[in-house]
C-alpha cells in the first residue's frame, strides 16, 4: 500500500509519513530538496540561512500598494524550506501553539468533532518531551518524540517579563493545555541538546531507521497530479536530475507541498479558479476557490530599542570561540540561542471595543537582534530592505539593543496565489494584500505604542535606560516622531511576514462553503483519492499556523486517514 506525497518533507508531510508508517502503510515521500547540512543545527544560524538558495524556495510578492515600503520595488521576500525538513530547518525554532482555540470554531464550521480543541490538545500533548522554561505537569507531554527546550536569554528579557506585570499581564505560560491568552513569556525553541529538532530530524531518520516502509525520493520536483476520468487521482508526475518520472499509488495521493506548493499543483492540474485557469490555457476539472484567500501573519520590525551596556547581546563582544567548543561539546552556553527571547500576547482596546475579545489579536516576538556588518548584509539580501532602511538599523550597531516584532494573529484582510503560467517551475504570483485594510492598520498601530509603552513607561526598563530608537525611519520624516501617523508610516515600510502563510486550500464542510476546497477528512472535493495536509487548509481566521501546530496537522491527519481506511475501505 503506497500514499504518495508530491512535495512533502515539511513539518505536516514529515509528521504525516511518520505516522502512516507506524500504521504499517508504505509510504513514498518526494522532496524537491536535499538533506540539510549539520550547520542547520546551529540556532545562531536561524535568521542566516533565508538568503540560502540551497535550501529556500525564496518565493517573493508581487510589488505591495499598502506595504513593504522599505524592501526595494516594495516586494516582501517570502521564505519557504526546499529541503527535507522543509521549513522547519529555516524558521526560528520558536515552540508556540498560539491561538488553538479557533480549532472549535473549525469543528462547528466542519460538523467534525475531530478538529475541536479538546481533541485536538491531545495530539500536542502527545509530540512533546518538555523541558522547557515552565514546569513538566499535566499541562504538557513528556514522553512524545518532539523536544522542546528552554532558550539562552538576555538579562534585559528578564525585565521585560517584569514590564509586563508592572502593565497587569501575567507571565504565563504560552502553551497551556487550554485557549491561548493574554500574557508575557520566556519562549521555548524546537530543541535537543542545544540544537535545532526539526521535522527531518524529528520523523524521518526516526522513520527510515525504524523500517523499510518509508522510501525518499530527493531532488524530486513533481510537475502535475494524475487523474482518471472520473477524477480520482492515481499518481503524480515528477523531474529527477533532469529525467521524468511517474509514480502510482495504490491508495492515495497526498499534497503536503505547503501553502503556496499545495495549491500550485492543484491548479496545474485543473482544481481551481474556472476563470483563472481559462486564462492560462488550463482546462478546469474541479472549479473551486483555490489560492483566493491566502492569508499570512504578518506585522511590523519595530526598533531598535535601545538598552544599558551588558543587557543584550552583541556577537563581536560576548560570543567567543570556547563559547563555540561549549555548545558543540554539550549544546550550552551563549550560543544556545535563535536570538528570539521572549513574546507576549494582548488583546488590543480597537478589538475590545468591537467585542473580539475569544483570543489575543496583537502577538509580539522579543527579539535580540545586534548582528555585525556581514550579517546584517546577508539579512539585508534575505529580506529585501532597502539601503537607506539598512542604514537606519546599522545605527544601532555593536550597541546594546533588541527588537520587538508585532504581529497581526488573526489578520482580516487576505489576498490571493495565482499561477504566473503553465511552467511548473515558475514562482506563483503571490499577493497577500498587506495592509489593505485599515483596521489591520490600526490594531497594528496600537501593538507599536503598546511596544513603545512597555519599554518607554515601565520602571523595570527605565532602570536600564530602555527607549525607542530617536532616529526618523527614512521614508517617514514628515510625520512628527511617535505619533499615530508616524507608527503607520513605519508600519506600512517595515512591513514583514512572520512566515505563517495559510489559507490557500480552506477546510470547510463541503461545496455548499464558498471558500472551501478541502473537507474535514483533508480530501479535495469533487475528488477521489486525493488529499491535503500541511498548513494551507488552516486559516488565521480561526486559528494560529506555526510548526507545531503543522506537526500536530500530520498526526491528527493520519489518524483520520487510518480510519477512513477502516471505516470504509472500499474508498480507497
């Protein structure tokens, strides 16, 4: 019995395979990429490796009319893993749930009892071997497969949890086994031993050890999904070192390519916009909203902030190279750090006033950020900033200094994904429409001042001379100085995503949703034998979409598949 996955290796695909095979179902698992390097490993390497072409799909926007004003054309880079693992070995580590209890808002839409969250919290409970910065109890798993350990902080990010109660928000922690919350925390990474646990490391080699069922087919670029007449899928076309291939499968085929890869081959082979695949030459076999509603988290780099001589961290001053011997012989020390410090939730007064108040809609990462010249430059080409926009953060320099990224956790704006035409290797057009609406605009202008607030009112910083960077943002000089217009100003050219796209194949009910593509069982409608697990059949709308929580999609995905099969084996 063989499930297919065209371009799998990520965190859902890597999870899911894991399981199928634990289930003693063969699976054969195609990666566009390679096998990461030992470096991956590093967490300092973190932010580094998106300009890595080796293993990053490095997909772009289309010029923003609203945003990234401060990246050249206005175009935002998006990074995406082409390699095993996916891009669970480009992110920053971060274990963070976030907003789970938007999982019965996917049950009551679905009728599938499944994906609530008393159910679902099962699943991730069941990953984890914790041990990091809050105490094992029944809140978290510690006998699950997936480490999770504390980070290296800064003495500054210490002060920043004690900002957070002189505000009235407790520090908590951000992953209870319950709804997400209000609250300051101290994060914990995806780590073992000092270093990165991502999915390749997690499920694959585990996987491959255990048994001969799972078989990886590298460097494998799947071109197009096989159909028979009646729309069940039977296979999946793919180019190998220049050569054409055609895998068949026995029992299913599974897109776990991720939210642009997904909804890329989907539509290459006919599922999608009748419109806009008429356009392209495409003859449509499924018309369904496909790539209509891509959604990302999304905010602002807002800084630098500022701090007394000691209190952050500085590479060229507190990294020395026995630091390195250190973490290489035992995993401790000061390079035990993604340089992502701390985070904090808040529901905003805008989101109070309009009674959304079930979950946090600002959610800030404390990131510990003073990098040297040369890194700056590789960040620089990473994300597409501008020469004057790298000036402004060169200010601070070999200075002790962090910042703070605000994000939008349930955005209301979306965009859209098209095909930019029928070669399988082109970059599709990718829109996301930051900042279009202008209530996205002033829940995120409210998330600076709270930021500024918090650094700028609070005793614990005051003690180490905490402030916003007095230099102007080039771009925003006319507007006066930490005013609400200069916040949108600096909002709409810092503009960056928080790597959480989404939303491109929505779960839904059945064909009766007009957003839907997929059901609650991840089958693509109007299909047979076909499904989709990763992180584009989730929405911000509901819920968060982080790594974990596309770790946690594998699992409950093969468990719905394993009893589908026995439930009704004559579908398969």
């Amino acid at each position: 019995m063989v499930f297919i996955f065209p371009v799998g290796a990520g965190s859902s695909g890597s999870s899911l395979a894991s399981r199928l095979t634990l289930a003693d179902y063969s699976v054969l698992l195609l990666e566009a990429g390679g096998t990461p390097s030992p470096i991956h490993a590093f967490p300092l390497y973190s932010y580094l490796q998106n300009a890595d072409l080796d293993v990053n799909w490095k997909y772009k926007t289309v010029p923003q009319k609203n945003a990234c004003f401060g990246m050249n054309k206005n175009v935002c880079h998006w990074p995406a893993g082409k390699v095993l693992g996916g891009s669970s070995i480009l992110n920053a580590m971060m274990y963070l749930r976030g907003n789970v209890q938007g999982f019965d808002e996917i049950a009551e839409k679905t009728g599938d009892n499944r994906w609530n969250l008393t159910n679902v919290l099962k699943y991730y409970k069941n990953l984890e071997n914790y041990n990091g910065w809050f105490e094992p109890s029944d809140q978290h798993g510690v006998n699950g497969s997936m480490s999770v350990e504390r980070t290296g902080i800064q003495p500054f990010t210490e002060r920043m949890m004690e900002a957070g109660k002189e505000l009235g928000y407790p520090v908590r922690d951000p992953n209870p086994y319950g709804p997400y919350t209000e609250g300051f925390a101290k994060l914990d990474l995806h780590m073992k031993d000092g270093r990165r646990h991502d999915t390749f490391q997690h499920f694959i080699l585990p996987a491959m050890k255990r048994s001969n069922k799972l078989v990886v087919r590298k460097f494998s670029h799947v071109t197009k999904i096989l159909f028979q007449k009646n729309n069940e899928a039977y296979g999946v076309e793919y180019l190998r070192h220049e050569k054409r291939y055609i895998a068949t499968a026995k029992l299913e085929v599974i897109l776990s390519a991720g939210t642009i890869r997904s909804p890329q081959l989907l539509m290459l082979s006919g599922i999608g916009p009748k419109d806009h695949l008429a356009e392209l030459g495409i003859k449509t076999r499924i018309n369904l909203p496909v790539g209509q509603h891509l959604q990302d988290k999304y905010g602002v780099f807002l800084g630098p902030f500022l701090v007394e001589k000691y209190q952050a961290l500085v590479l060229e001053r507190d990294l020395r190279l026995i630091d390195m011997v250190q973490w290489y012989r035992s995993g401790s020390g000061p390079f035990r750090t993604a340089l992502g410090d701390g985070t904090y939730a808040i529901i905003t007064e805008k989101a109070k006033r309009n009674n959304r108040t079930t979950k946090p809609d600002i959610h800030t990462y404390i990131l510990s950020t003073t990098l040297t010249n040369e890194l700056r430059r590789m960040l620089v080409e990473a994300y597409n900033y501008k020469p004057e926009i790298f000036e402004y953060f060169s200010k601070a320099a070999y200075t002790d200094s962090f910042i703070q990224l605000v994000t939008l956790n349930n955005p209301i704006g979306d965009g859209t994904l098209k095909l930019k035409d029928k070669n399988p290797f082109s970059h599709p057009v990718i829109d996301p429409r930051y900042l279009q609406n202008q209530d996205d605009v002033d829940t995120l202008v409210e998330g600076a001042k709270f930021a500024v607030k918090l650094v700028e009112s609070t005793k614990s910083i005051q003690k180490i001379v905490g402030r916003f960077s007095p230099n102007l943002l080039p771009g925003c000089e006319e507007y006066k100085w930490k005013s609400d217009e200069y916040y949108e100003c600096f909002i709409r050219h810092m503009t960056i995503t928080a790597f959480k796209y989404s939303s491109t194949v929505p779960i839904g009910r059945d064909m009766s949703d007009p957003v839907a593509v997929v059901d609650s069982h991840l089958r693509v409608l109007g299909t047979k034998r076909l499904r989709v697990v990763d992180g584009s059949v989730l929405q911000h709308r509901h819920t968060s979409i982080n790594d974990v929580t596309c770790r946690m999609l594998g699992q409950l995905a093969g468990d719905i598949i394993i009893d589908d099969k026995v439930q009704n084996p004559a579908s398969f």
